[in-house]
C-alpha cells in the first residue's frame, strides 16, 4: 500500500518577506525600511534570515514601547503573525480618543 503524505514547499524568508510587508502596507501600515509604522510610531521591526524571518511588535504604540519577539519559520507562522497584527491595529485604533 503506497501512502502518500502532502509536504509543504521549502519556506523561503526573502520571498515571504516581501508577501508579508505587502500585508502590513495593505493592513494601513507606512513602511520605512525595516521598520512598519502607525501614525509616525515603529509598531513592526522585521529582519529576514537564510531560514526564517525575525519580527518585533509593539503590545502597544507609545514613546517607549515593549516589544513581542516572533520568529517566523513556516508560511503558517507567518499567516498568525498578520492575523497578530490586525487583532493589534484594531485595538489600538478602536483604543483611540
């Protein structure tokens, strides 16, 4: 009996990287190198290695803010890391005065 298993495609962090800033331009983000801001303030840091991609969000915008570290390795990883995001943006947005 011959089984056969799906196996995902090799994850490649340079060309994911570019669908994931496209999301996060898209999601109303200002792009500015590495960096991903929301009204003039670095919400996203991200930085793609040979085999995965690091990221840096703020928990919340503010002058000195906290970051949350992700590592991204996988294409699923990166689909919760823009879902992350946009539970974020709304809550930062519904937040504001």
């Amino acid at each position: 009996m011959s089984e056969d298993f799906f196996v995902a495609p090799p994850f490649k962090p340079s060309e994911a990287l570019l669908t994931l800033k496209r999301q996060l331009r898209d999601a109303g983000l200002a792009e500015r190198g590495a960096e991903f801001e929301l009204k003039g303030r670095a919400v996203i840091e991200l930085a793609a290695g040979d085999t995965t991609i690091e990221a840096h969000l703020v928990k919340r915008p503010g002058h000195v803010p906290e970051w949350d570290a992700y590592v991204l390795k996988t294409s699923a990883d990166v689909r919760k890391f823009v879902d992350e995001v946009r539970k974020r943006l709304k809550r930062w947005t519904e937040d504001e005065p």
